[in-house]
C-alpha cells in the first residue's frame, strides 16, 4: 500500500445502476463459499519471502524479484487453466508487469474482479504488503479451479505492478481499456494488506464512491460477521489500486488489516491485539518478513475474498443449477 502521503483519488459518481449490484428476490440462492486453508496461504508467502531473499531482499518495480513474483503466481494460475495475460508497461526505465487472470466462463458481459498489488518497496520483501492479500487472492482463484466453478457472471483476477511508486500497474491497465470494456466490470474489489500483526478488520468505505460500492461494503462486512468478527468502515482514499477502477465509475470495494495508524483502545478490546502500537510495525521496513504476519487475520480476510466472489458472481447452490445469468 502506498504512503498516505500520496494525494487522495477524488472519484466521480457512476453511471452504473446500483441494481447491477443488488438482488432480486428471484435469484437463486448462493453456493456457500468454502473455506481457504490458511496453510495454503502462507506457503505462498514463503514462496515469495525466498524469491525477495534470493533477489537482494525484496520484490520491487523493476528488480529481478518482482519478475520472479509473477511468474510464480502465473505458473500456478497457467496450472490450473486460468487464461493469464501478462500486460507491461514502463515506468522509471523499467518494464512492469501486470498479471490478469480470467477463469473461463460466466458471462463476458458481467464481469467480477478482484486484485491487489504484487511489487513491494526496495527495502524489503513487503510480505504483509502486499504479499499477504497477493496470495490470498492466488489460493481463492486456485480454489475456485479446484471445485471448477461455474459462476453466472465471468471471473478475473489482477496483480499489479509499481504501486508504491503510485498506483502505476493498476492506472496503465484501466486506461488501457476502452470505454466499452470498461462498463463490463460491474465490480472491483481490492485486497490490500491482509495480515498485519496487530490487526484489524477493515471495509473500504462506499461513502463517496460509485454507485454500486455499498453492496459490495454490505458483501465484505457480511462475509466478517458470519465469523463473528466485527468490521470497522475505512476510507483508504487514493491509497491502493481500487482508485483507478473507481475513477473509471466502476464499483469498488476492500478490505483492509490497517498498516502505520495506531490501533485504539476500543478496537484492541473489540479485535484483540495491542493498543497503542501500529496494526504493522513494519509496514515499508525491512522486517516485513514472513515473521510479520498474523495468521489469523490472514486467514479470516482470505475467507472473505472467497465469501465476496462466490456471492458477487452468482455460484449457483446446487439446487438451483438451472438459473441462468441469475444477477447479483
């Protein structure tokens, strides 16, 4: 996640339809979302923490550790039979990268997303940012080959590139787009910063944002509240990539673990943890290792990037498989 200092991303309202976004009562109920072995999980995070560690320390823009990341992530997504898409850029004298992954099916013209940034700083191997939310989304879309989904709407992932230099990866992708492609993605959801180790729980704020974001917010806190952990709203601004999809009117949403702020006394008594210290003591240092995570947050936000897309693309329950193009 970049610095706060970076200016915030003021967003226009969307033309999109909140009904794009909403459920009629008609609809066929939702194949529950599975539970994401946490375990999974951190093996990706090794496998990340041994490429900063063989790569000069970290995973940034640029550095040989960053190509490393994607092809990790790639090789396993090309495994399981994901179309990937490597989609490059240059910025500060360098070629980037952004991965997509589209897992084949579900409608072209409603498409759900979800990414977070895979770079880090050069200081270190940014496991908790982003490595943490980069390989929670690797194991759901995993998951989602695993089972072999079939959701109503057509599902794609994004890993992005340079976005502590200020959201570079995510901005060059949806200008990229054409205007047509662009209203296709009814919604983006961004997952940032999912372990830190005195967390919190976190859901980007839709006040402000297109129309459309508030159902994903009630999504993402649902998803929290069926483990009975309570959710704060947070507005994170132009701070991570969803900014760029929110400028493009595309409805957007997130969570978050919390980074440099200072967790309260009341959110130590409602989450746990330490009050008065940061949520990540080693947000953009060095000692943002494999060592500084939280497998508990880790894992409940995991499950809520899986509890988010099986509702948000419409996986059919198994009674009601004969429901076609069934809207969110």
């Amino acid at each position: 996640m970049k610095r706060l200092r970076h200016a915030l991303v003021l967003v226009a309202a969307s033309a999109l339809p909140i009904a794009v976004l909403s459920a009629p009562a008609t609809a066929a109920p939702a194949l529950a979302a599975p539970d994401i072995p946490v375990a999974n999980v951190q093996a990706h995070l090794t496998a990340l923490q041994n490429i900063a560690t063989a790569n000069g320390g970290n995973r940034a823009h640029g550095r040989a550790g960053y190509k490393a990341s994607i092809d990790y992530v790639k090789g396993k997504l090309d495994a399981a039979g994901y179309q990937t898409q490597l989609h490059t850029f240059s910025y500060n004298g360098a070629t980037g990268y952004n991965l997509i992954a589209d897992w084949p099916g579900g409608d072209p013209n409603q498409v759900i997303m979800a990414g977070g940034h895979l770079d880090s700083v050069t200081v270190g191997p940014g496991i908790n940012d982003n490595g943490s939310g980069s390989a929670g989304l690797l194991e759901v879309a995993l998951t989602v080959a695993k089972q072999n989904l079939q959701p109503q709407k057509h599902l794609r992932f994004g890993w992005w590139g340079a976005e502590e230099l200020g959201l570079i990866g995510s901005t060059r992708y949806v200008n990229s787009l054409t205007t047509a492609q662009r209203s296709l993605i009814k919604a983006y959801v961004n997952f940032d910063m999912t372990g830190s180790p005195n967390p919190a729980y976190f859901v980007y704020s839709s006040s402000g944002q297109p129309a459309g974001s508030s159902a994903i917010e009630n999504t993402l806190k649902a998803g929290f509240q069926a483990k009975g952990v309570a959710t704060e709203p947070t507005n994170v601004g132009g701070r991570s990539d969803h900014a760029a999809f929110a400028r493009a009117g595309i409805p957007i949403g997130g969570t978050f673990s919390g980074a440099e702020g200072i967790k309260t006394s009341a959110q130590a008594q409602k989450w746990g943890g330490t009050a008065g210290q940061a949520y990540d003591r080693c947000y953009h240092r060095s000692c943002d290792t494999t060592s500084n995570i939280s497998v508990t947050s880790l894992d409940r936000h995991t499950d809520v990037i899986a509890h988010t897309l099986w509702s948000l693309s419409g996986a059919p329950a198994r009674a009601a498989l004969d429901c076609v193009r069934c809207p969110i």
